[in-house]
C-alpha cells in the first residue's frame, strides 16, 4: 500500500487557532522576527522542535495516574530504572529534568579548560554546556555529511581518521570523552552506522578514552540502521539499540525526542566513581536521584514511552511519513538536505534564497516568510544558532521538526503547499540583522529586524 496511515486513533483534539497574515505580520514584529517569541496560540502548524512537543498514549496517561510521587524511592523510579536498564544495558541510570541538564552534570564532571571534545556535530545545548565548562567543542562529522546533495545512507558518522589525528595532534589527556549524536541533528537528523559506532568504539579504547552517546533520537537511528546496514537487516529494532548502547561508556538522553514525553531526561553511565560524582551532582542542582527534578507520574510516562518508542509499525510510520514531507518538497524542486532525517526535513536555505548573504542569515529569512505566509514556526539552523563571535554556520540550514505522533498527513499537505508556494516568492524574502541578543544560544531569545 502506498497511503501513509498514523497506527493509532486519536481520542482528544486541540483547536488550533486560524490567523491571517495581516495578524501574523503584527506578531512577528512584536517578536523581534524571533519565532521562539510568538506565542504558540498565534502558531497554525509548529515545527519549530521535537523536543517535547508529542502526543501521549492512552498507556502513557493511565501510567502518569499511577505515579508515585515520594519524594525517595518511589516506586515509579524503580520501574523507569527497570526500563532503561533492559533497553540500554546500562545499571548506573539517573534522572533529569530534560537533556541539557544531563548535559550540563557530565560537562561539569568531564569537561573543563584546554580539554576538547570531539563529536559528529555538537547540537546547541550540546556545544553550549561544553564551551561552558571551558572546553572547546569540536566537529568531525564525515565529508559527505556535509554535502546537503550527496545520497551517502549514513551521512550523520564521524570521520574516524580525523578522531584518530586529533588524539595524536592534542593527545588522549585533553580529551576527557568522545561524543556521537544520534540521529545528528544539527547535520540533518542523519542517521550514524553501527560501523561507524564501533570504529569510534575501537579509537577510544586505543587511546583509553570514554565514549559517550547523545542518543536523544536512539530508536530512530536503529530504525535506519535495519533499513540500510546489511548486517542488521533481520535484527529487531529493539537489538540494534542494545547493541548500540553497549558500545558506549555512557549516554546522555532527552526524554522528550524518543522517550515519547513532554519533559525527561536521563544520563546513563558505567563508570562507579563518576556515577556517584554525577549522583552528587544531581542531588544538589535536580533533586534526590530517584525523581531527579522530575514528579513520579513523569517517570511513568517516561517509562512508557521508552517502550514505545521501539515499537516497529510506529518507527516505520514514522521515517515514512518525514520521507513523505522530504519527497513532495523535492519534487517541487525546494532544496533540502538529502536523504531525508527521521525527525525533520532540512531546508537549504542558502539556497532557497540565494540573494541573502550569510551574515543576514538566510535560514532566518524563511523562518520568518514562512510564519508570516501560512502561520508554520520552523526553526534557523545556520549562522544565528551557531554563529557569534567570528564564527558562521557550515550550513545554512531551517530545519521542520515533525511532533510525533500529532499532525496528520493532511497537515503535512498544508505545510508543502505553503512551502511550495513560498519558494516561488523567494525573491520577495529579506534578510535580518540583529538588534539584540544574549552571549551565549541566542537564538533563543534574539531580536531581530528585517534589512
């Protein structure tokens, strides 16, 4: 069959408000052109992130009525711990508020001044609690990966021989840890091989070295790993993901990408000292180690969602249905980043809209035409995110996150008729500069003016 079907029903809706151009072009000037700043209400269809932004089952609702809400040792953690130790083969498991904040406990531990820390691509939390902590923040994603045209199936792998040169150019003692992202997203929520996994695996243990996973988007990756590595063609999505998991000291997860929730995170780990050092840590900034900054029935539903997640029919609507979104766009000649990611189709904003330089940020200037065209948030992945101080974007890139399990294909029709026809006003799109901004992610929180 060709028709795309969502595998499962939807039991409640939630109105989405209609607006008109004429009211959009107010609120985004009220906004500072900074998407992040309009209220959702004022948001037709939002791709702005993926990040927290799904629709729970009816399982994961029942679980969240049975949380237990003890402030040590409730039973809910017992059984989110079961549930993360099962999948990921970890026994060290702790709870955090969402991923960032796994994020920030394992950089204050492991980062620090003159130590690097090499990764396919740093996403923007990523690279923010590491140059925090005083490390530099270094990306050694393949060649192909960044090359938006090429067909490479698994463009999201580090470049082995560059990790290699790295140890012997700065030495294994300023490199505290090796990260991989998977799915990559600030390189197209491209997927990473398990070859790739274990050549990491195989530099890290050469130079004795911990090697950590950012698997926000794990089930994903494995889910392309069946798809396109041989090797896995007949495993089961659920083995793949141990299997990755096995290979890594540790892990940092948000919850709110594949653990199917709208707040949770995890960090997984192996190492006993540093455990009770990122147990500590925890106590003192998130809460006890058995809610971590989170409520009981959101470790139910974490717990839940984990299970999910792995469920194989819902992992193939789901790659299907952004390969639908990616496929209309190209055959509407819109460039985007190919093949398509599992959570979001990447525009080529560099060249959807040729005519703005990078330093007015081209990804902004389609961020901005397309809320004020058809009421759709996305998000600037390029020079506003990852610009500042000297440096630009290797890409310039927007990015349309798809929520799980929220929209339908109907919905994802609107957004390709919206972009369609924006494409063809694309002369009309101007450039932003900046009016203010914060030192550090402002693209949170930037104001902008057009040129």
């Amino acid at each position: 069959m060709k028709t795309i079907i969502e595998p499962f029903r939807i039991k409640v809706v939630e109105p989405i408000r209609m607006t008109t151009r004429q009211e959009r072009d107010v609120f985004l000037q009220r906004a500072g052109y900074n998407v992040f700043l309009i209220p959702a209400e004022q948001v037709l269809i939002d791709l702005l992130t993926d990040s927290g932004t799904g629709a729970m089952s009816s399982l994961q609702w029942a679980g969240m009525m049975r949380g237990d809400e003890s402030y040590a040792g409730a039973s809910s953690f017992y059984h989110f711990e079961s549930r993360l130790r099962d999948i990921t083969g970890f026994d060290h498991v702790l709870p955090t508020h969402q991923g960032r904040a796994s994020e920030r406990i394992l950089f204050e531990l492991m980062g620090g001044p003159g130590k690097v820390v090499p990764n396919n691509n740093h996403f923007d939390t990523t690279r923010a609690n590491c140059e925090h902590s005083g490390a530099e923040a270094l990306d050694l994603v393949i060649r192909e990966g960044r090359d938006p045209d090429s067909e490479h199936p698994f463009k999201g792998n580090m470049d082995v021989s560059e990790l290699a040169r790295l140890f012997e150019r700065v030495g294994a003692d300023r490199i505290p840890l090796v990260m991989c992202t998977v799915t990559n997203n600030a390189g197209g929520g491209q997927p990473v091989s398990m070859e790739n996994l274990r050549a990491i695996r195989a530099v890290c243990d050469r130079y004795r070295t911990p090697f950590f996973l950012d698997a926000c988007r794990f089930a994903e990756n494995a889910c392309f790993i069946k798809r396109r590595e041989p090797e896995f063609r007949n495993h089961a999505v659920i083995d793949i993901a141990r299997e990755l998991f096995a290979l890594a000291d540790g892990a940092t997860i948000s919850a709110k990408k594949d653990g199917l929730v709208n707040i949770g995170g995890v960090l997984l780990l192996r190492d006993e000292q540093l455990y009770w050092n990122a147990r500590n840590l925890l106590i003192l900034t998130e809460g006890f180690p058995t809610y971590g900054g989170l409520a009981g029935r959101d470790l139910e539903a974490m717990a839940q969602g984990f299970e999910e997640v792995l469920h194989e029919d819902y992992l193939d609507y789901r790659l299907a249905s952004t390969a639908y979104l990616g496929r209309r766009l190209v055959e509407g000649g819109v460039p985007i980043i190919r093949p398509p990611g599992g959570h979001a189709i990447y525009v080529v904003a560099s060249r959807f809209c040729p005519h703005v330089p990078p330093e007015q940020f081209p990804g902004q200037a389609v961020v901005v035409g397309l809320y004020r065209h058809a009421g759709i948030r996305a998000v600037e992945i390029g020079s506003l995110m990852f610009g500042g101080d000297g440096r630009r974007a290797e890409m310039e890139l927007v990015r349309l996150a798809i929520p799980r399990r929220v929209y339908t294909q109907s919905h994802i029709d609107y957004v390709v008729e919206a972009i369609l026809e924006l494409y063809e006003l694309r002369h009309t799109l101007r450039g932003l500069r900046i009016v203010e901004a914060p030192p550090q992610l402002r693209h949170f929180t930037a104001r902008l003016e057009e040129v």
